[in-house]
C-alpha cells in the first residue's frame, strides 16, 4: 500500500516589531510540521477563500491579532511526511502589518500552543524552527542586507 500524498497551500505571516519575530509553537495537533517547532503564524487556505482573508483568520485563530496590511514576500514548496501522510505544500510568505496587544491563541484544539514575539537574536537555532520559520529568518536576513546595501 502506498502512502497518500496530501497537497496544500498555505499562507504565512513574517511580522516583525522592534527587532521581534511573531512566533507560533507547533502542537500535536499540526499536521504536516513535528510539534513543539517554532512556526509562522498562517496556515491552509479554505476552498473559495482568497490568500490574504485566510491570513487574516488564521492570524486571529493562532494569534488573536488583526492583519492590517500584508505584502507579499515570496512562495516556498516543502515536502513532509507526518503521521504517515507525505505533504506537497506551497507556502506563500507576506510580510505581514498587525494590530492588537499580546498575541493569544485563540483557537481551540487546533495546530498551534503558543504564539509570541521573540528578539529576532534569539531565532538563529534552526533545529527549533519549522523549514518555514528557517526560510523567513533568510527573507529578513535578505531584506536587511538589502536595506543596508542601499545606504
């Protein structure tokens, strides 16, 4: 017997304040990425819905803070196999504006524990991060590097 392979495509917030990355903790719950891992705030996009109002639910669910404004920033494919399912997943990253106080999950039973906002030096261990919370430390890391080079 073969093992299903499951598509999806996902979207992710990069939002960042004061030098602080917004951080969701994976729970057993998440299906494609192990628990207990660092993620973006985001995740699949509903049949019918448009990227960015699945950003904007998916925000309030893991976070509970309101998207303002988000930008897109690149797309990603991961390959994962979880709880004997192989995942093709497209991730769609947007630099994401948000409005609210402390972030708060506030979806019940869903893939994501806890949600805070960690000092971008203190994300560099790679082990602790999904594959996309690692490739949004590269996008900001890019985009510095580019900020500076324009100086």
């Amino acid at each position: 017997m073969s093992t299903p392979v499951r598509t999806r495509t996902s979207v992710y917030a990069v939002a960042t304040a004061d030098d602080r990355l917004l951080l969701a903790r994976l729970s057993d719950a998440s299906p494609v990425f192990m628990p207990g891992l660092w993620h973006l705030p985001g995740g699949g996009i509903d049949p019918g819905e448009q990227p960015v109002e699945a950003l904007a639910r998916e925000l309030l669910e893991e976070t509970g803070l309101q998207l303002v404004d988000a930008r897109l920033l690149d797309a990603r494919t991961y390959s994962a196999h979880r709880n004997g399912v192989r995942w093709s997943l497209t991730a769609l990253f947007y630099a994401a504006s948000l409005r609210g106080g402390a972030p708060v999950v506030t979806e019940v039973d869903g893939s994501t524990e806890a949600a805070v906002w960690v000092p971008l030096a203190e994300v560099r261990d790679a082990t602790l991060l999904s594959p996309a919370a690692a490739d949004a430390m590269h996008l900001i890391d890019r985009a510095k590097s580019a900020l500076s080079g324009a100086r």
